[in-house]
C-alpha cells in the first residue's frame, strides 16, 4: 500500500499553481453543504470506495491522483461531511460513505441496465417483444404472423399472453404490452388503435351433426338446434346482432366467453358454434364442419399501442407481419370458400 496518506493529500491550487492539502483546499473552497453532487464527484467517490485508495481510483478512471483528490476534496466540502478518515497508510469509509455507496450502486445498476438495453436495441431484431391478444387470434393468426416475424428478427425474443378484452387496457397501462390484437378497441385516452381488417364469422359443427348437411347456415337453423354461444357482453355477441336481427339470438344451451372454447366443445359434440374464421386451429378443422352464415357477419380486428410513446421498433415490425399476415390470409383446412381477413382500406 502507498504510503500517500501518512502525509496530507496535496493538490494543485489552480490559482497561484503551487500545492495545497486537501483540507485546506476544502476549507479555501468554502462550505457549500446541500448542493447536489455531480456525476463526475459520484463517480470518483464510486472508484475510490471500489478501489480503496485514491492511487487505485485514479488507475480506474485513468486519471492522476492529484486530480481524484481534488474531486473528492470538492466533494465532501459539498456534502459538509468526511466520506473518509484518512488512518496511517489507509482511506477509512466513514458510516455516511457507506450509505451513499449502497444508493451509487443501485444507480449505477439501472445505468448498466441502460446500456444493455441501448446494445440490445442496436442489434436489428433483438430484445423483447410483449404482446396480448383475443384468445381467438392465438390460433392461427398470431403464430403465422410471429413466424413471418421471427424469419426476419431471429433474435428477437417474445412475451405473448392471452387476455380477455377487460385485460386489453391494463397490460398497457402497467407496461406488460407493446402491441395487442383483439376484436374491438378498447377504451382509454392513452391507447390508440388501428383498424385492421375484417373477419367472417362461420359456424363449426361435429361432422355428424344434421346441420352439416346443408351448404350455408342461416338464423332460423338455430331456432331448435343445441347451439353453443356467447355472453351479451362479449365482442363475438356484438359482431352476431346483425345476424340474428331483431328478434335476437336463440337461447344457447351452452354459453362460453372464447370462440376458442366453443371449438373445443364443438369437437366433443356439444353442438354447433359461431366462430370468427381466424380461431379455427388446423388439427380442429380436420374433424368439424364449417359452413358460411347469411345473412353475414364480421368480426373487426384491431392492433392497439400505448400513445405515451412510439411503439417500439419490435411493436413496428410485427404489426406490419399480422398486415401482411391477413392480406395473404390462409383459411383453416376444409373452409368453404376465401376466409381470410379483408383488410382495411385505410390499414
């Protein structure tokens, strides 16, 4: 260890150029106890109490001594307290130094956090991508469109959650979302959404169902059939209204809150459903039938960000994938007809 500081710590007086020690540079400065440290002083403080030693700081920061003792002088005549006692040949932190270096470090955590998340946004395609959407969505239309996505932003990494429409407004206030997909906007003077295209909604049927004999369903055919529906409250409700006019729609023997759950009852035979033609899984269509509905009905598809801020680059791209996605559209195996999503004309 240097035998430095068995001697009072000698810095350079810029004034009249000749040497001083630390305290009675300290004492010529002046108090100037309670004005903020800058970051160039939390950073010397920060060096020394990793270095132990004013020599070692300055190796650290490639600096001379005389410079970081001049710094820390300027610092403690801020603070208008020691951060270290200065015994025989060693710095000494006081409790006060102590203190302030636990709260240094948590700072200087989030700094190094900064910067990892700045490197991370440098490389194209990497970080994180937080989505939620409509169970619905989660079928087909989500995985097709990450699968356009990932074959250009390989290291990009993906959060994805399934959320009910209630859920949609939360996960973007509390920073869980960058994006969500669902069938109505939601709500709140801090998201925006866009209009992305249209759906046609059609009824899924066990194979053997009697209904399944015809080629197109219409209201009246679900005046005596068992048919699995939906809540009042539900976005799938809603998109049915036109459909089933003003008399309204025939009491459900079985109600579910996801078109994903009524596909699931459809293949056990519970009956028919009306489902958007997105949330018909592949494997699902081999063994139902789906038939188109007239009169018909849609169901919309909405992307929703935050507008507290721009969506993140991530955000960007896959929303241009689930465009792309529903301009291509690809019906479920066995749909009758083009089932894909008619995009908005303004989308």
């Amino acid at each position: 260890m240097s035998k430095t500081y068995n001697r009072p710590l000698l810095i350079w007086h810029e004034n009249a150029g000749e040497k001083m020690d630390a305290d009675a540079y300290a004492d010529e400065v002046g108090p100037t106890a309670g004005r903020p440290l800058n970051l160039r002083q939390i950073e010397v403080f920060r060096a020394i109490m990793m270095a132990g030693s004013i020599s070692g700081a300055g190796r650290m920061l490639h600096v001379s001594q005389p410079a970081v003792s001049r710094v820390l002088a300027l610092t403690e005549s801020r603070l208008g307290y020691r951060l270290f006692e200065r015994v025989k040949s060693r710095l000494s932190p006081t409790a006060e130094a102590r203190r302030l270096y636990a709260e240094v470090e948590q700072v200087y955590g989030g700094i190094q956090r900064v910067n990892d998340l700045a490197a991370s946004l440098a490389q194209s395609g990497a970080g994180m991508l937080k989505i939620v959407a409509s169970a619905s969505f989660g079928q087909r239309l989500i995985p097709m469109a990450l699968d356009r996505f990932r074959s250009r932003n390989a290291g990009a990494r993906v959060d994805y959650r399934s959320v009910t429409f209630d859920e949609l407004a939360a996960y973007f206030l509390s920073g869980q979302a960058d994006i969500g997909i669902s069938m109505q906007p939601p709500d709140h003077p801090n998201l925006t959404s866009l209009h992305l295209a249209r759906v046609p909604v059609v009824c899924v049927l066990p194979a053997a169902h009697p209904l399944a004999a015809r080629e197109v369903l219409r209201p009246e055919d679900f005046s005596t059939a068992a048919w699995i529906g939906y809540p009042q409250n539900t976005p799938l409700a809603r998109a049915l209204q036109p459909f089933f006019g003003e008399r309204g729609a025939c009491p459900a023997a079985v109600e579910v809150h996801s078109p994903v759950t009524a596909c699931s009852f459809v293949q056990q035979g519970l009956g028919p459903a009306l489902v958007d033609a997105w949330c018909v899984a592949p494997d699902q269509a081999a063994h139902m039938a789906l038939r188109p509905i007239r009169p018909a009905a849609w169901v919309d598809i909405w992307a929703t960000h935050s507008n507290l801020s721009a969506p993140p680059l991530l955000a960007r791209r896959f929303l241009a994938a689930v465009k792309k996605t529903l301009e291509e559209g690809r019906p479920a195996e066995g749909a009758p007809g083009d089932l894909p999503g008619i995009p908005d004309a303004a989308g």
